[in-house]
C-alpha cells in the first residue's frame, strides 16, 4: 500500500521559511488527536458510477501547522490537493489504487499528533494534463521550425547541455517560476541509457547540489523540485536573495542517455 504521508517540520520557524504561503500559528496550546480528527477531512471525488476519481483532497482546520506530502510531493499548509495517477494492468483493466493518508501536525505548544485515512482511487475522474517544458509532441510547424527541440544526448561533464536557460543553456529553455514555485514534478523522457549512468543535479553556478549520483532508467524519471530549488532557481528572486536566478542544471559524471522530452502534470 502506498503512504500518503502529511509531514511536519521540526520546528514552527523552519516551517515558516520554507514556504511565504505557510499559515503560523502563534497561540499557545495544544489540542487533541480527536479534536484534530474533528477538524480534518480528507476526501476523494467520486465519478458518475459512484466509485472513487483520483482526485485526493485534504484539509484541516485544526490550530496546527503542516506540510503535506500526498504521493511523493509537498504541500505547506492546511489544504492540498492532488490528482493520482490510476493505472491499467496487463488485461487493459483498471488497477484500483489504495492508500494510506496519514497527517503529523505540531501544536503551537510542539505537541506532535497523528491520524491516518485509508483511501483509494479506483477510476480517472480529472485525467491528468502534460505541460512540456521541451520535446512538445504537439507544437505547431511554425514552433518546430523556429525551435527544434530535438532528442540530443549530452556528454559526461558537459554542465552547459542540460541547463535550463533560454540565454545560456545549449538545449533547455528557462523554467517559468510558477513551475518552481509549484514545486512540480519534473519528468524526463529518456531512452538508451547506459549501466553507468550517473547524474548530478545542481543549479548553474555549481553553487548548490540538491540530488547527487542520480541513477535513470530508459523510459520516465521523476524530479521533485524541492524548495531550495525553487528559491533558488526561480527568476523572481534574482533580485532579492544573492542565491536566487540560478538555473536548475543536471550533469553526467558517467554514462549517456538521449534527452527526449521533459514535462510534468497536473
């Protein structure tokens, strides 16, 4: 059964940080796992048929501070909300999916509380959406012609190949900051990947690693842009945080793979 984990971090101020959106709460006080399960719902659409979408919805009202992890990706606040892949077995059935919510607040007082909710999602109610950042399928002739977007493959050390700048990158275009700024997601299309494949993702000024010794296989890898990243990277801290508009950028220490297409969902 996969865990749909609602984390907390160590301590109000590291919460806050994190994440401009995050509601603090500043009074004192602690409440009870009944009283926070009273206040807590978690929810998943229904489709005409009655059977459970793959829509997860989740809030709480209670006086505490969160951070929700619903199938692997962050949310800091009191509500998330999350599409679920629902997938299809060998026969061309749906594979019902189950899950295991479960939410760890802190009271103001730094009382730490938990509570599960079982789920699953059974049927495609809001198909997810594919939003290219490179490798489009679907871009107009004109797009195609004044930007190829080709599959490439980069060479080990080569740190300018995989670097999403528009400016300075030989490939990548800039990330838009709402991407980093919704902590999406990446998914990289790769094919002929080598057993020695060995990636490191970094920002562009080699100022930061924020994952190291990367193994991929031929077909989808998933990125979690994470809020360091975000901070970082994003364009609209340029000006205001020295380590910001940084550029996300992968490299090769060893191997090759060839780039097809990189994009996330909603």
């Amino acid at each position: 059964m996969k865990k749909i984990l609602f984390l907390l971090v160590a301590t109000v101020c590291a919460l806050a940080a994190c994440d401009p959106v995050h509601e603090d709460i500043s009074n004192g006080g602690h409440i009870t796992v009944d009283e926070l399960k009273a206040k807590t719902t978690v929810t998943v659409d229904k489709a005409s048929n009655g059977k459970n979408g793959n829509v997860i919805t989740c809030s709480t009202l209670a006086p505490v501070n969160a951070k929700w992890d619903i199938g692997g990706k962050e949310f800091v606040g009191n509500f998330a909300k999350k599409k679920m892949k629902v997938n299809w077995d060998e026969n061309g059935d749906w594979v019902t999916t189950p899950y295991t919510v479960v939410l760890t607040a802190i009271c103001p007082d730094g009382t730490r509380l938990t509570a599960e909710y079982p789920v699953k999602c059974d049927e495609i109610t809001d198909p997810l959406v594919k939003y290219y950042i490179y490798g489009d399928p679907n871009r107009s002739e004109e797009e195609k012609a004044e930007d190829p977007q080709l599959p490439f493959k980069p060479g080990a050390w080569d740190a300018a190949a995989m670097r999403f700048s528009s400016t300075e990158g030989a490939h990548l275009p800039t990330i838009p900051d709402e991407v980093y700024d919704g902590l999406k997601t990446l998914i990289f299309d790769v094919s002929d990947v080598t057993p020695d494949f060995d990636l490191k993702v970094m920002n562009g000024w080699w100022s930061n690693t924020y994952y190291d010794h990367v193994k991929w296989v031929n077909g989808l890898n998933e990125l979690q842009i994470t809020p360091t990243m975000a901070r970082e990277c994003a364009k609209k801290y340029v000006n205001e945080d020295p380590a910001g508009g940084k550029d996300l950028d992968l490299m090769l220490y060893s191997g090759s793979m060839t780039l097809n297409a990189v994009y996330y969902e909603e």
